[in-house]
C-alpha cells in the first residue's frame, strides 16, 4: 500500500531527460497552451461545429427517408385492400420489398457519404493545426541548434 503513495518524480527530475527532448516537450507544451496560443481552441471549435453541422445532415436525411419510407408503405397498404386476387396480393407485396431493398440500399450510400464528409470535415482544422505546431516546432528546434 505504501508502494502507491510513492512520489512520481517531475519531468524535469527524470534522469536520461536530454536537453532537445526537453525543448521538444516545452514547444509542445506552448503549441497547445490556450493562453498563448489559441489556435488550438480554435480548430476544436471548427471540428465541433462540423460535427454538429454533419450530425444535423444526418438527422434531416434519416427524417427524410423515414417519411418517404412510411408514405411508401401506407400506399403498398392500400393497394393491397384492393387486391381481388392473392396473386395480385403477392405481386404487390413482392414490388414493394423490392423497391424497399433498394432505397435501403441507396439509403446506406446517402449516410456513409454524409459520414464521410463529416469526418474529413471535422479532421481539417485539427490536422492543419497540429501541421502548423510542427512547423512551429521544426522552426524553434532547427533554429536553436545554430544558437
């Protein structure tokens, strides 16, 4: 029990700790910081606001289709009340699985789509953030080496 009580030396305190791994780690750490530099914030409210964006794309597609599939199967219902025959009955039912497959089908292609724009969407800011923090980082680096 003692043994999980036991103080985690600081970073700094880490023994084998190099100068440049240092450097590195206080870049990083400044990169991210919101204080100074709130561009990181920035690209996560930019990712927020494309997840809200596709999540509401989903939702109006999924409401979409959901109407269009009820009003598909209130008009097989009522065909089917007019049928004179079982093998009308059966050719009705028959289209209207059909038709039911392929607009599920069509259906999952309209919502990976969405998906797939919504997660390029959301991962431009964080990816052209973390690029211009590991120009930043490239530049403080190889500048110190000369200094």
């Amino acid at each position: 029990m003692a043994e999980s009580t036991k103080k985690i030396p600081r970073s700094e305190e880490t023994a084998g700790e190099t100068p440049a791994l240092k450097q590195a780690a206080e870049s990083l750490n400044r990169a991210f910081a919101v204080p100074e530099n709130s561009g990181d914030l920035d690209a996560f409210l930019q990712a927020n606001e494309e997840i809200m964006k596709g999540m509401a794309a989903l939702s109006s597609e999924m409401t979409d289709f959901s109407n269009r599939r009820l009003g598909e199967f209130t008009k097989r219902s009522e065909s089917l009340v007019g049928c004179k025959d079982v093998d009308q009955a059966f050719r009705i039912q028959y289209e209207f699985a059909q038709t039911a497959t392929q607009q599920y089908l069509d259906q999952t292609n309209n919502l990976l789509a969405i998906f797939v724009k919504m997660t390029q969407n959301i991962w431009n800011p964080l990816q052209e953030h973390t690029r211009q923090a590991l120009r930043d980082l490239t530049k403080e680096t190889g500048s110190s080496k000369h200094t």
